[in-house]
C-alpha cells in the first residue's frame, strides 16, 4: 500500500524488505485491522534505506515503523503494536 499525496505525513511510515519475517508480520497485523500504512521497501529506495541505518544508529533493522506522532517502533511483537492502538 503506497500513497503518493500529502496524506502520507499523517500516515504510518513501514520501512521494511520483501524477505523479512518480522515484516510480513507487521503487515499482516496492519491489514488485518484496516491500519492505513506506506509500505517502503528499503531495498528499492536508497534514500530510506539511509533513513532506516539513521534512525537505528548505523542498523539497517527492519521493520522500523514510523508513527505520525514521531514515535518509532523497530521490529516490534504483536503486544508493542496493539499498546499503539489501544482502542483495540
């Protein structure tokens, strides 16, 4: 899921590879709940790739999940996602 409008900088941020377990995971929580995400393959996109190794002190750790609040969740568990969404 990509969203190439404004709307994005209310959106979450995933930044994650195709080949990461932890990933899909993230994934499939978020569709399962109809959580709206972009979804940037850090493989395809150098730029983010260089974000993801900024934000994780030099890691290229995946998923790092940016919120629209600045938060920023890196390879998180089912419990670290729904502590987000607490209405769940």
């Amino acid at each position: 899921m990509t969203a190439e409008t404004p709307e994005t900088e209310k959106k979450i941020r995933m930044y994650a590879t195709t080949w990461c377990g932890d990933c899909r995971f993230a994934k499939r929580w978020f569709d399962a709940r109809n959580v709206p995400y972009e979804y940037i393959n850090i493989e395809e996109n150098e730029q983010a790739a260089e974000y993801v190794m900024k934000v994780n002190g030099g890691a290229r750790t995946v998923p790092t999940i940016i919120f629209p609040d600045g938060s920023i969740l890196v390879e998180p568990d089912a419990r670290a996602l729904a502590a987000k969404f607490p209405t769940e």
